[in-house]
C-alpha cells in the first residue's frame, strides 16, 4: 500500500507539471483542473485511498498529498493569472488605433491667404494714417455703381461683356468698390470724411496669369475742405512707402480719365525692386499702382454734398496686383489655386 502511494503521489506529480507546462489556454488549464483536483479527480482518488491506509501510512503520506494539492492550486492559479495579463495586453494592443512606436508626424501650420494678409496690411496703414475701414455690398444697384459716379448710361462698362448683372432688374456684382462713395457721403455727418474700403469686385473678364472675374480692390476717400491733389499726391506717397516698406520710394502721375474724378490721374510707383529696370517693371523703373484723382462735383452732389464747400479725392487700385508685385508672382490664379506649396510661401 505504502510503494502504491508513493507511486502514485509522484506519477500524479510528475504528470501535473507536464501537462502544465503544455497548456496554453483557459480553458485547457480548466481540463487539467478537473482532472487532478476534481471531485472525481486523481488527487481525490488518491485522498480516498489514504483513507483505508494505516495510522503510519497517513501520517507519512497525508503530508504529501496535501503538498501536492497545494502545489497543483499555486500552478493552476499562476498560470491562469500569466494567461489573463497575456490576454489583456492582447486586446489592449488591438484596440490601439496607432502604432505607438510610429514616427511623430508633424502637422501642418495653416496661415491666413496672400489677399487676407495683404488687405489687414491695407487696413493697419490707412488706419495709421486717420482713415476708417468701411464696406459695401456686393450686389449692388445700379444707382450706386455707376450713376451716383457720373457713369453715363451709355458707358461700356455697363454693357453685358464687362459687368454681371443679376435676373432682378437693376442688380449686379459691383464693378468696383468706389460704390461705397455715394453711400458714405450720405451716411455722414461730420467731416473730414476718411475711408478705405477693401473688398472683393466682379468683372466679366476673360481667365489669364493677369485678369481674374473675382478679385479684390481697395478704394481710399477723403473729403473736406479746401482738398487739393496735393493732399492726394502726399497720401498716396505715404500709401505706397509703408506698403513697399521703401521709404525713398517715388511716384510720377500721369493724366487718366476716370467718370467719377476730375482731374484723372494715373500714379506710378518707382520699382520697389530695381533702380534701372528690371523683368517686374517691364525694365522702365516705373510700375502702374493707383487710378485717382479730385471727386467730380457731380459725384458729391449725388452724395448730398455741396461741391462749392467742400471737395475730396478718391484712389483706387487692385489690391491683387500689388500683392503680386509685392510678393514676386506673375500669375494671378495662384491666389485662387488651392496649390499648398504655393500659398504656403506667404
């Protein structure tokens, strides 16, 4: 009885460890469970055999049968628990949305557009200089866009080919921003009166590196009495000085005709970039900036201002072209053409 017990404590021992060792699963361990320390297990069959054994036989063999048990619980439950820790990081790896030993991407700054950039530039100067920053609608009347600026119904620039007009008779996309003149003046009450007014215009343009249908514009207005091109001249001198960042910049002025302006004059810039020509300026030293000149007395009058008190003058320029001269493009479709690596040069 006794060489039996031994036997089988041993075998059962030497079996365990075996199939222990073996298992990779829960449920694999559960078998093995049941197997050894079961109700109907091998370790209960050997407890019930110690049972019949001697008083000798139980005090040798009782204390090793209880080892075993014991070493049988202690395996079960560390392995179990190695399973468990095992399985966790498992599902904790896949429920990972990113490989944490990845490169770091970097992300991408945005910036604000050339034209956002360039009109809040526009606006800090003219604000610098006493001018109010002012706005008009995009869909305009007639009345505001061309005959409050002694635009004549005869003129070109009202026909179909150069300007949108809307199904509604009488509206269309403004032509230019100068339609906030007559809607200033009317609106005021004290003078001097000063504004800028930048703001996207619209014209049935043909598409080329030079000529968009939507693009922006700037308009500057001053009013008061007694205001001569001088002031005109001084303005815009400052205007483009502060702009170029070139404080010996010059300017020349020659005659234009514009409706709303009498006298018309075009002002030119000295080449911010040359002294004696360059690819920019089309080698002349001179680049074309500004259209301005003194508010025609009829444009005050449609203002509800009387020309024989007061006068002003009125400058408008493309605010794309000078963000391309200033930034050394030569298309104006960058602007609009969604390409990053372009627009991020700003």
């Amino acid at each position: 009885m006794a060489h039996s017990l031994a036997d089988q404590i041993s075998t059962i021992l030497h079996e365990f460890d075996s199939r222990i060792h073996a298992a990779t699963t829960l449920e694999q361990l559960e078998t093995i469970r049941i197997h050894f320390i079961g109700r109907s297990g091998v370790v209960s069959s050997v407890m019930d055999a110690l049972k019949q054994a001697s008083l000798e036989e139980k005090r040798l063999y009782g204390p090793q049968v209880n080892t075993l048990k014991n070493h049988i619980n202690e395996e079960l439950e560390r392995k179990k628990l190695e399973f468990i820790t095992h399985l966790q990081a498992q599902q904790e790896k896949s429920a990972r949305a990113f490989d944490v030993t990845a490169r770091i991407w970097q992300p991408l700054h945005g910036t604000l557009h050339p034209y956002t950039q360039v009109i809040q530039e526009l606006e800090d100067i003219f604000i610098s200089m006493g001018f109010a920053v002012v706005d008009g609608p995009e869909i305009e009347t007639a009345e505001y866009n061309f005959d409050a600026l002694n635009i004549p119904a005869d003129h070109p620039a009202r026909e179909h080919h150069d300007t949108f007009w809307l199904n509604v008779p009488g509206l269309l996309l403004r032509t230019h921003t100068s339609n906030v003149q007559a809607r200033t003046m009317r609106q005021a009450t004290t003078f001097p009166i000063a504004v800028f007014a930048p703001g996207r215009v619209f014209r049935n343009e043909a598409l080329d590196a030079s000529h968009e249908f939507m693009f922006p514009q700037g308009e500057i207005m001053f009013i008061d009495k007694n205001v001569s091109l001088a002031n005109l001249m001084a303005i815009a001198q400052s205007f483009l000085q502060k702009f170029f960042n070139k404080q010996d910049l010059k300017i020349r002025v020659r005659p234009g005709y514009f409706p709303f302006v009498e006298p018309g004059l075009e002002i030119d810039g000295q080449c911010p970039f040359c002294t004696q020509g360059c690819s920019v300026c089309k080698r002349t030293g001179w680049i074309e900036l500004l259209g301005a000149g003194l508010i025609h007395p009829r444009v005050l009058k449609a203002g509800s201002i009387d020309p024989e008190v007061y006068s002003g003058f009125a400058m408008g320029f493309g605010i794309a072209r000078i963000a391309m001269i200033k930034y050394g493009i030569n298309d104006i479709r960058v602007f609009h053409s969604n390409h990053l690596p372009s627009l991020q040069k700003f």
